[in-house]
C-alpha cells in the first residue's frame, strides 16, 4: 500500500514550498473518519484515497489537489458536513470536496437523473477551478482498475459511464495518457471476451512487433543523426481499444491491420527541429497519401500539437510517426495538468491562461441547459472529437466535428451570426444549410437581422452550441405563444366570472402574484404560460383568486349548461371504464394521440399540448423523439382501471401467400378469440404477395397480442404487423 510519506515526498518534488503539514493532517483526518469501512475487495477503504491522492501526486499537482484526494469521499460516505472540512482545512478545499460530493439521493429521481445532475454540478464546479474534475478523474481511475470486485452488473454500469462521460472528458483535458487507460479498463468491462481475445492475438504478434519497433526506430535514430536533427525515439503498440474500434469501423481482422505499431519522435524544444524530422522521415521512407496531418500549425482544441504522418517500411509494412517537442509530449500526455501552476501568489487557471480554452469552450453552453437529461445527453456530444478544420473568409480557423454544417459554423462565430443565418456559401459556391463542412473549406455566412433559427435546423445540425441556442429560441418562442393563449384562456374564464381581465392582469395585482408563487411561478407572464401548455386550468386559478366562498356563490349564478360544461373538464376524460391519469397533476384534460393510438397497458408518456390538455402516446411512438425536445412539456402517465372494459380499434395489416381464402382464414382465426371486426381488405403487392388490411377490437396489449398469434397461425400467413395511428 502506499505511504503517506511517499505522496508528500512526491509533492515537494514538484513544490518545494508545498505545506506538508496539510497533507498529514488531510491523511490522518481521513484514516480516522474511514476508520472501520472496507472496500469491496476487503481492504481497508483508506486505500483508495491514498491511492487518488498518489494519482494527483503523479500528475504533479498542488498539495491543496492530493489533500482533496485525501478527503474527497468523506461529506459522501461518513457523518462529516461540510462545515466541519471548512472548519479545519479551509475554504479553497472545502470548495473542491463540495464540488466533488455527489447529490443526496432523492427518491422520485431516476438513475439518469441523479448521474445526471451529478456529472452537472462536477462540471460547473470545474468552471470555477479546473481540480475539481482532475481529482474525479483520478478517484475514477481508481476505481476502475478495482472494479472487477464489484458485481457484473454494476461493473457494466460504471464502465459505460466512464466510457460515455469521463473518458471524452479526460480527452478534452488533453490528458491522453489517463483518457488511453480509462477507455482500456471500461473496454475490459463492457466487452470481456473481445477484449480478451484481442489481448490474446496480440500477445501472440509480441516478439513480432518489438522486433519491428527495435529496428525501426534504431533506423530513425540513425537518420536522425546523420542529418543533425536532435531527437529520441519512442516505440510503441497501439492501445486494445483503439485497434478494437478501428477493427469495427473497417470491419475487418486483426490480420488485415497492418499499422498496429507507431514510433515517436520526441525534439528539443523548438519547433524547427519538428518540421526538420518530418523531412527526414519522407526523405527515407515513403509516405502514405493522405496520411500527413499538421497540428502544430492548427493545435487541437485539447490542447495538443504534433505531427502526424503514415510511411510505409521497408517490407510493405505500414506504420505511424508522430514527431512533436518534449513540451508539446508533456501536454499530449497530461493535458490541462501540465498547465498547472502558481502565479502572484495565487493557484490555479488564470482567464489569461490561453492553454485552458477548451475548458472554458467545454462549459459555456451548461448555464442555458435546464433539463439534466439534456444536460448529459449535450455533454456527450459535445466531448467527441473535433477533427474538421474550416476557415473564414478572414482566414481565422474555426474547428467542429464531422458532419458538421453551415448553422454549426455560424454559431461558433457567434449566436447572432447563427441566430440570422438565411444561406452560405462554401469556397465561392452558394450551398444547402445542410451541407456537411469539409476539412480546408473556407465557409461564408449570409445573414439578415430579420431571420430567425429554424426548428428544422435540429434535424441536421450538430453542435451543442447550435443545437442549444436553436432549441432556446424554439422554447421562448413556444413560451410567447403558449403564453399568448393561457391569456386568452384566462380572460374568457375571468369575463364568466364577472372578474375584469384588464384589472387582473394589467395592474401589476399583488393577489396574482401572489397565486403565480403558490403555484411555483415567479411572474404572473408564466402562469400564463402554464395555463397555455395546459399545465393549468383557468377555472382553478379563478377559484384561488376568489376564495372559496366568493368563488362558489359566483360558480352557482352561472347558466347551467356552462356549469356542466365546467364540470366535465375538471374530471378525468375516460375511455368507456378506462382512464389515464397524468401523476401529480389534478383537473387536467387527457386524450390518446392518434397518431400511434396507445393500448392499454403499454408504456406511455405524456405531452402537454398548448392549450389541449395532454396528448398520450406510446413510448414506442415515431414522434416520441421529437417530442423530446421539449422535455418541460413531458409529465408521467399511467393507466388506471382495468383492462377488459372498453374495446379500441386496431388496424392490422398481415402479409400472406397470393392464393384464395385467406381473407376467410384470418377473419375466422379472429373470431376465434371472441374479437370483433370493424373492417377487412385485401390487395396485392408488387412482390406478388397478398397484403390483408384487417381492423379489430381490442381490449388491451396481451389481447392484442393473442389475436396477432392466432392470425400467424393461419397456413399462409407469411407476417403480421400492427399499423400505428388513428382509425
């Protein structure tokens, strides 16, 4: 196990003027909180924050970021607040160890939720300072090389987060050497028989590969030398998931992979000597087209800068070199933690600091994302790789990932440039907004101050920048209109209440602020809103305004066909004995979407629809998707009753043999289950075969379900399917 004092003398290396008294005291408030508590493995848990705080140590970070290595878990897994770290380490840590504590659970939150919400506040917190992740990622590298002591299910859980979250993150932070074992460890994890056999076939080519790399790069060295070009050599394999993917992506074998190994050369700190090796290198081997990349000259948003180039050996056999200076080495492996310094006194990033744009660039976008869903699924587009270089007319590099377009341009430029964007024009030529932008494209953006973004846009764009801005101008957009209506709504329950809408609404009434507050609104503007979505009914907000009294006498002086009218929207809308009743939300009207027609007893979701009440659909719905965007507007649903008492028309549709009698086979087979049928017809497709459209009635999912069984078991039948929407 590691020592204490290995870690503190590790840290004075780096800083001589560390305060190592921190540290043992960090140490031994730790060892006395986790006293008693054992890891999975059955190890004493103290192991694992000495063995982060010997990450971070490594990493060559502060003592305030071991010391929080030290602590990081104990507001989480002990007795001890927050107040009490403060008390005897100060604010600056107490800051980290907040940033890193996981949120309390709350029970009515799914997991995606809560991971969400959590992976958001690291991520804020980071904003602020830059350990906070650095020291995440170390307790997650940890945790990941012990993760084979867990059950496998919770194995496979954790290594797709890490996978999906913090491995994108570490390649973000530059740190490639951390990002490179996080990905190996969840490969072994999420794919434990590839990976071993890959492991195996590798193992095999060994002596093979090192044989290779020890004469080439003797070779380079060699050539080096003789053209007086100052450098050291480095060989290596490529990682296992790295070759995994590769083999997936090209969808071949390991044996049709031929550049399995890369060489390094590694130059003095001066930028000169990079160019002169790549001319070495072309000089003596043959370079592969297409296969010459310059990220010296255009740095990765990461923060990294190398040459790239693919040669061909002296057998035929490919292989890569990356030639960069020892610096630029430093940062490809350890990124932002390179970057980590003191300065007039003070820790941390600085805003002048340029070297961390790309976290700054990371967390831009997260103030404007509310939903924690969105946030994550944001988070995880935007950490992918950014490997398309295009160009403005002005010259200035703007970098995006593949399949990126016009829109997604324009909003790097700036959210006015993206919000007016009406064309583009790419190297001279007018072109579609959904044209994907090309590595050296120089791109144009057209604009007019009276266009807006486009919802149609989410259908192509890519960016989480765009993709952000286009969906807040969607939503304000949705909000004025919805807004618009919850007034007009509003107005018209007022006037039959002999209530003046003008005085309720127009002078700033303090018992309509009052009920927006009860309510959970901040202005009576979203109260009105809400009454638009059809989150409210008019006639309830009435009623508080009112008080009980005043409200009843008023309600019973009303004609009373209005009165029965009033009193069927405040029920739940049935279907004959059946009903779907929206949870947590009372007097709220409800109708099946017709567009896929929901059964009784499969999934479904709710969408509050602008002045409709809620549209339910199937979780299995092709709008289902769309409808997502807005996830403000989605509320749980369920079914209530029994399934057995109202029959609901399905359409189905059965693909038979082209031959007489099948039409009698599958309207008896459907009698046969005691099913009523509304409507039957049949045709002939191209392919010669028979298509029956048949209507039935259905009571709820497993009747469903039985009448299709039966139909297929009509001799001829070939498939059966159910067709989605109304009838």
């Amino acid at each position: 196990m590691i020592r204490i004092e290995d870690i503190v003398a590790k840290v004075q290396k780096n800083h001589p003027q560390a305060d190592s008294d921190l540290l043992r005291r960090a140490y031994l408030f730790s060892a006395r909180e986790h006293k008693g508590q054992k890891r999975a493995s059955g190890e004493s848990y103290l192991v694992h924050p000495l063995e982060v705080a010997n990450i971070l140590a490594d990493m060559r970070l502060d003592e305030v970021a071991v010391a929080t290595g030290l602590l990081h878990d104990v507001v989480e897994d002990t007795l001890v607040e927050l107040g009490t770290i403060r008390e005897y380490f100060g604010d600056e840590i107490t800051h980290l160890v907040d940033g890193l504590t996981k949120i309390a659970q709350i029970s009515n939150v799914s997991r995606e939720e809560q991971q969400a919400e959590n992976v958001r506040k690291m991520v804020l917190a980071m904003v602020d300072d830059v350990r906070v992740v650095l020291v995440k990622l170390a307790d997650r590298l940890h945790n990941m090389r012990t993760l084979h002591y867990l059950p496998a299910e919770k194995r496979k859980r954790i290594a797709q987060e890490t996978m999906d979250i913090f491995a994108p993150i570490a390649h973000r932070l530059g740190m490639g050497k951390l990002r490179s074992e996080l990905e190996d460890l969840a490969f072994q994890h999420l794919h434990p028989d590839e990976y071993r056999e890959l492991a195996a076939q590798l193992e095999k080519r060994r002596p093979e590969n090192e044989k290779f790399l020890t004469a080439v790069t003797a070779q380079i060295e060699e050539k080096m030398s003789e053209a007086g070009v100052p450098a050291r050599v480095e060989g290596r394999v490529k990682r296992l998931y790295s070759i995994w993917k590769k083999l997936r992506r090209q969808k071949v074998e390991l044996d049709q992979v031929y550049d399995l190994v890369a060489a390094r050369v590694i130059t003095p700190n001066e930028i000169r000597h990079c160019y002169g090796a790549l001319g070495v290198i072309h000089h003596n081997w043959k370079p592969v087209p297409g296969r010459i990349k310059d990220w010296i000259a255009t740095p990765r948003d990461n923060l990294y800068q190398s040459l790239h180039t693919s040669v061909i050996g002296s057998k035929g056999q490919p292989f890569e070199i990356q030639i960069r200076t020892e610096e630029m080495h430093r940062i490809a492996e350890e990124g932002v933690a390179a970057h980590w310094k003191y300065k007039e006194g003070k820790r941390g990033a600085h805003d002048d600091d340029n070297t961390l744009q790309a976290l700054r660039s990371l967390v831009e976008w997260t103030q404007d994302v509310k939903d924690s869903r969105d946030f994550l699924d944001t988070l995880k587009l935007d950490l992918y790789p950014k490997d398309v270089y295009a160009f403005t007319p002005m010259g200035k590099v703007i970098q995006l990932p593949r399949g990126a377009t016009p829109i997604d341009f324009g909003y790097m430029i700036h959210s006015e440039v993206g919000n007016t964007c009406t064309g583009a024009r790419i190297n001279g030529r007018i072109v579609p907004l959904r044209t994907e932008i090309q590595n050296g494209d120089v791109v144009e953006i057209l604009t007019n101050p009276n266009t807006h973004p486009s919802r149609d846009w989410l259908n192509f764009i890519v960016t989480s920048r765009a993709r952000n801005r286009v969906r807040h101008w969607v939503a304000e957009q949705q909000r004025a209109e919805s807004m618009e209506i919850g007034r007009k709504l509003f107005e018209k329950e007022a006037s039959r209440f002999q209530l003046s809408p003008k005085k309720l609404l127009g002078n700033n009434d303090a018992n309509m602020k009052r009920i927006a507050s009860e309510y959970g609104y901040g202005r009576v503007d979203d109260l009105l809103a809400a009454i638009g979505y059809g989150k409210l009914i008019p006639r309830n907000v009435i009623a508080k305004y009112l008080g009980p009294e005043q409200f009843e006498q008023l309600d019973q002086q009303k004609e009373s066909r209005l009165r029965s009218g009033v009193r069927a929207v405040k029920r739940l809308i049935h279907f004959g004995d059946d009903s779907i009743v929206v949870r947590g939300v009372d007097d709220l009207m409800v109708a099946r979407a017709r567009c896929c027609n929901p059964l009784h007893g499969e999934e479904i979701i709710g969408y509050i629809t602008r002045g409709k009440g809620v549209a339910v659909h199937s979780t299995r719905c092709k709008n289902v998707q769309q409808l997502m965007i807005n996830r403000e507007r989605i509320v749980d649903v369920e079914w209530a009753g029994r399934g057995d008492q109202t029959a609901y028309a399905v359409k189905l549709r059965a693909v038979t043999e082209n031959r007489t009698g099948m039409i009698a086979g599958i309207t008896g087979a459907i009698s046969d289950m005691k099913t009523g049928i509304r409507d039957a017809r049949a045709s002939v497709a191209p392919d010669e075969r028979g298509h029956i459209e048949v209507t039935v009635e259905v009571f709820d999912v497993k009747h469903l379900d039985k009448v299709i069984n039966s139909i297929k078991g009509v001799p001829g039948v070939l498939d059966v399917e159910r067709l989605q929407g109304a009838v």
